[in-house]
C-alpha cells in the first residue's frame, strides 16, 4: 500500500504472523534511473523476507529493465500492477488502464517474466468497468500462461474504486482459469473473513491491505481461523499503544528523529480506532511534533478505558 507499509509497517507485520509483504508500488522509469526517493521506498533488510516488490509501468523493456534493478535490489517477487484506479496513473496508461489491453499485457509478461530469475506475479481488478468479464478472464489466461507465478485478484473493477464488496464469485472464476495460484484480496477484515476468502473462492491464499493498518493482530486471527480455530483475544489498548511504540521506534531507526515524528502521524491514526477518546487522540496525533508530545500521546491512549475493541478500518 502506497504510503503505509514501509519497512517499519512490513516489520510489524511479520511479528504478528504476516507470511509475505510488499513494498510500497513505484513506478518503472524512476527505478531504472536511480532515483533517490524511490529507492528509499524500496529500503529493506534480511529479516524483511520475503518481500515482494510492486512495479506500475507500461513499456515492457522499461518495466524488465526496473524488474532486474529491484531483483539487485533483493526483491523475492516482483509484482505488476494491473489495479491502481488513480486518474493520473489511468490517464498515464498504467495501473487498471492496462485490463483494458490484455493482449499488451501478454507484450509485458513476455518480456518481463524472463527478464528475472525470481517469480513475476501480477496484481489485478475484475476489470476496468462493471461487466467486463471476459476480459479479466482472458487476462487471467494469459497470465498464466505466460509464467506467473501467482495471480492477485482484488474483486472490484476500476469503476468501482473501493465501493461495494469485494467479488468473490468472479476470483473464484480467475481461479477456474488461470492455471496458476491465485491470492484472494478485498474486504478481508478478520479471521473469519479470510476463511470466507478462501472457501467461497477456492483461492490458494488471501492478501489483506486496510485490514491491517494498525491492527497485525489480524495475521494471528487468520492463520488461527484457517486452521479452524477460534479468534484469540482482542489486543487491548494497552497493548495496541506498545506496538505503536515499537512501530514509532522502527520509523525513528530507519528515517531519524524529525522524520519519523512525521511518518508517524497516520500510524497513530490507525492504532487508536475504536478507543474510546481515539478522535481526540488523533487530532493530537496528527500535530504531533515533539518526542514529549508523542509520549503523552501513547501513555493516554494505553490508559484508554477500553473493553478491547476490534480497531476496524480507516
Ligand atoms: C492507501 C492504500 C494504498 C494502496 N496501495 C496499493 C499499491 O501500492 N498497490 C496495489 O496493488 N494495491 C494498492 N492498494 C489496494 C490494496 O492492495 C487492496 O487491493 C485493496 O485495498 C482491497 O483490499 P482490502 O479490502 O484488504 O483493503 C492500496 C489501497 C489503499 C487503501
């Protein structure tokens, strides 16, 4: 997720059980040229494994050119995404402005699959606008035969965005076709969703996005709710404000100090969901500025009153 999970988000994550993790999505070219910014978004480390890395691009020699720079950079999987809704990106012919050309996105795979010794996988929508099911399908087709290692099927089209539900009936129809693995994604909020996910779709494994900002418990309850087991208990707030702390602490050891009191304002945001007091605690959050301040901040939202609650979704 662009702008959430940085090293720090991805570190919090495998603590809590996360088994896979991508980087934030960069673009092609500015890979290719080194850029300073981009690269750090890609900053990892030898415990951040695996770790996938997301390209969005539409030339497929740029794109295999940034996939041999991000295998240098030690990506363990390398992602193209077919999803992002975001007009600039669309109007730039990337993203989900791709399901529009499935057979461009065989032009890509062919040059990008070999391009690398580690797996390609790609990221998709169920196409760009409601009712074009035959060309996700056939997408997925050519996918996988073109070598994919996985297919990602977030279950909305790009008209969509983000309303609705996730459609499980048509990753279950990705997965009828594609020949490969396929990751179910969308509206995974808790265990038993993920169990849904899986039973519903037939799919080989699930990727959870918003679900998990401020709440890693989630990877705990899904591996839990696979194997058939019941939820644990809820984090308390007491708890849900150490790890905060502990994130804080990674994005202070990664970024510095003044960087971090900034990087940490959204971070704080996502933890404190359903804390009794949590607006409160985000208004203070989001003008944090001082270490003293950031302190004051997790020692109110530890003593929150909370009957452990579910931190549900931004
Ligand atoms: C803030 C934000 C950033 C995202 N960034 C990316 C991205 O970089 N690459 C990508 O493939 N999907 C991205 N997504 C989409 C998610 O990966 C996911 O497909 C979508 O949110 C549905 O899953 P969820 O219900 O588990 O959130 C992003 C979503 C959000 C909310």
């Amino acid at each position: 997720m662009v702008g959430c999970t940085d090293l720090a988000y991805r570190t919090i994550a495998r603590r809590f059980g996360c088994e896979m993790a991508f980087c934030e999505m960069v673009k092609d070219r500015p890979v290719v040229e080194g850029h300073p910014r981009t690269l750090a978004m890609l900053r990892t480390d030898q415990h951040d494994r695996p770790v996938g890395m997301q390209l969005l691009g539409r030339d497929p020699a740029m794109l295999a050119d940034a996939a041999q720079r991000l295998e240098q950079l030690g990506a363990d999987v390398i992602d193209l995404n077919l999803g992002c809704p975001v007009n600039k990106v669309v109007d730039d012919g990337c993203g989900s402005a791709l399901l529009k050309e499935p057979e461009h996105i065989g032009r890509i795979l062919e040059k990008l699959v070999p391009a690398v010794r580690v797996p390609v996988t790609i990221k998709m929508r169920t196409g760009f606008d409601d009712g074009d099911d035959d060309r996700f399908l056939h997408i997925a087709r050519i996918a996988g035969e073109s070598g994919v290692a996985w297919i990602t099927v977030h279950g909305r089209t790009r008209r969509q965005g983000y309303s609705g539900l996730s459609n499980t009936d048509a990753i279950r129809r990705v997965k009828d076709v594609a020949g490969v693995p396929v990751v179910g994604n969308g509206d995974i909020r808790c265990g038993a969703d993920a169990k849904r996910m899986m039973d519903v779709t037939g799919c080989d494994g699930v990727m959870v996005a918003r679900g998990a900002l401020g709440n890693p418990w989630i990877y705990r309850e899904i591996a839990l709710a696979l194997k058939g087991e019941p939820p644990p208990a809820r984090p308390t707030a007491a708890e849900r404000a150490a790890v905060l702390a502990d994130h804080f602490a990674l994005l202070r050891h990664d970024h510095g100090d003044e960087k971090a009191l900034i990087l940490v304002r959204p971070v704080i945001h996502w933890y404190v969901k359903g804390v009794p007091g949590a607006m409160a605690l985000r208004g203070r959050g989001g003008r944090v500025r001082t270490f003293e301040e950031l302190l004051a901040i997790i020692r109110d939202f530890a003593a929150a009153q909370a009957a452990p609650t579910a931190p549900d979704n931004p």
